[in-house]
C-alpha cells in the first residue's frame, strides 16, 4: 500500500486524513478509521518490472508506457516475444506466435501529430503544459475534421502556437513554423524535384520575405509558390495543383503569392540560376 493525494477524494469522516491506496484490491483507504472511499482505482501509470536477462545482460525492466487518454485505444497493446525453446516452433521450424501490434489509422495519425508538436517544442523549449495543450486541440481538430486533406505540419505548429498562447508564452507562427522542418527540401522531395530547384525556391523565397513582397502570408503558401516560380523556369515544371496537395494550401492561394512574385520575378532568382523558361515567357498566373 501506499499514501496518495487526496485531492480528488476524501473521507466523509476523516476529510484531512490521507487516503491509502491498496494496489491488489484497486481500493482507496483513510488512514484514520478504515473507511473505503473510492473503490476500483486503476493505476495508469507505467508498470516496473526487473526481467533482466542474465545471458545476454539486457535488462527488459520496463513494461508498457502510461496510458495516452488522448488516442482512440488508449495506446494499450500487447506484443508477444519471441520463443527460444522447441515449444515456441512447430514441425516445419516456423514459429507458433507471432508479434501483432495493431493500431487504427486515426490513432497513427494522432500519434505522428503529437511526435511532431513534442519535437517542434523540444526545438523552442517549450514546457509541458504548452505541449499537452497544443495535443488536446490538436486531437479535438482531428476529431472534428474540420481540416481534412490539410498539412498535418501546419496544423500542429499552429495548435503549438495557439497553445502558448493560451499559456501566456509569446509564440508567432512563423516562429514555430520555422522550426518544423526544412519546408523546402520536405516539399521538393515530394515532388520529385532537384536539388538546384530547391536550392533556388529557397533564395527565391527568401529574397521574397526580405522585400517585403510576401509580408503577411504564410510560409507554407510562400514555400509553395516560391517552387512553382522556379519549377516553371526550369524544365522540371509542376503545376499549381501538384504543388499546393503537396504544401497542404489551396490552388488559388498559389496562385495568389504567385502573382506577387511574378510582378517582382526579375529581382528574386539567384544570379547563377540557369533559366530554362526565360521570365517573359513565365505563365502570368
């Protein structure tokens, strides 16, 4: 047994008395006269268990990790080891069990979303708090699906933004954004695209930021018409479309920052860019 926080609950005779916890019973017990207050506590947190191997000096000490409340399946599953001894292999020499980890697709992508959010905070160092925030509004989006077919990127780095936010931890997208990864190389791999018209989108968007051109408009639509600007100059063309699926932003909204970059097209290609579409020849919009 061991003493608990009472907060949660209390003796009605006793209610300053801590509680005691029985763990075999699943019991919540006042110290001062016995009473059982809350009965069929669950303990969620991990479970500790020395299974060191003394062959191979592996020391198995951890089962399972505490119970994420936030995923569909509480991410509680059960992996079978594998058999060293003849009972764990049939005639053939096949093995008899076999390791199986299901997980739905929802709770894959909530999982991918919140490694994505824990990284980007670990980069800011960002506190806890702001973390599990930014996964509660996070898995209430996904839930909602009121942003199908969007960025999982972005959508994570704004719930980590409004989150701190909320917190009172001054945080702006572009902030965090910027530290979810290089969009570029993320975006252009996707799309089969070189690393000279990355290279290129990159100046192209920067140079873009630096003048002024794009102020206001956010990295990911930046990003996006930055590689069809170039992606048109060179002979590796994408469309508008193929783009904007790729950076999680609308066709129209490329085509928009587009226009900006267009007007400006001369002053934002990198001196050493060898054109295979000149810029008069470029599509309008």
């Amino acid at each position: 047994m061991s003493r608990v926080d009472s907060s949660q609950a209390q003796c009605s005779n006793h209610p300053e008395a801590p509680l005691v916890e029985d763990y075999k019973a699943g019991d919540q017990i006042c110290s001062e006269c016995g009473l059982v207050v809350g009965d069929r506590v669950i303990d969620i947190g991990s479970e500790w268990r020395t299974l060191s191997n003394e062959a191979t000096g592996a020391d198995r000490c951890r089962v399972g990790g505490a119970e994420n409340l936030l995923l569909n399946g509480s991410d509680l599953t059960t992996i079978i080891g594998g058999g060293r001894g003849t009972a764990a292999f049939d005639e053939l020499g096949n093995a008899k069990y076999t390791s199986r980890k299901t997980v739905s697709s929802g709770d894959r992508a909530l999982m991918n979303a919140f490694d994505e959010i824990s990284q980007i905070a670990d980069r800011l160092h960002l506190p806890k708090t702001i973390v599990d925030r930014a996964n509660s509004l996070f898995k209430t989006i996904h839930d909602g699906k009121k942003l199908r077919g969007r960025s999982t990127d972005a959508i994570a780095s704004a719930c980590l933004c409004i989150a701190s936010r909320q917190e009172g931890v001054a945080q702006t997208f572009k902030e965090v954004y910027y530290y979810n990864g290089d969009l570029m190389s993320r975006f252009c791999s996707h799309l089969g695209l070189s690393n000279t018209v990355r290279n290129a989108a990159t100046a192209v968007a920067k140079t873009a930021e630096d003048l002024g051109i794009v102020t206001g408009r956010s990295p990911l639509s930046v990003a996006a018409a930055a590689i069809y600007i170039v992606s048109q100059a060179s002979q590796f063309k994408r469309s508008q479309k193929e783009i904007g699926d790729v950076a999680g932003v609308g066709e129209e909204t490329v085509r928009q920052v587009y226009r900006l970059m267009y007007s400006r097209a001369e002053e934002l290609f990198p001196t050493d860019f060898v054109f295979f579409t000149p810029i008069d020849k470029l599509p309008v919009s």
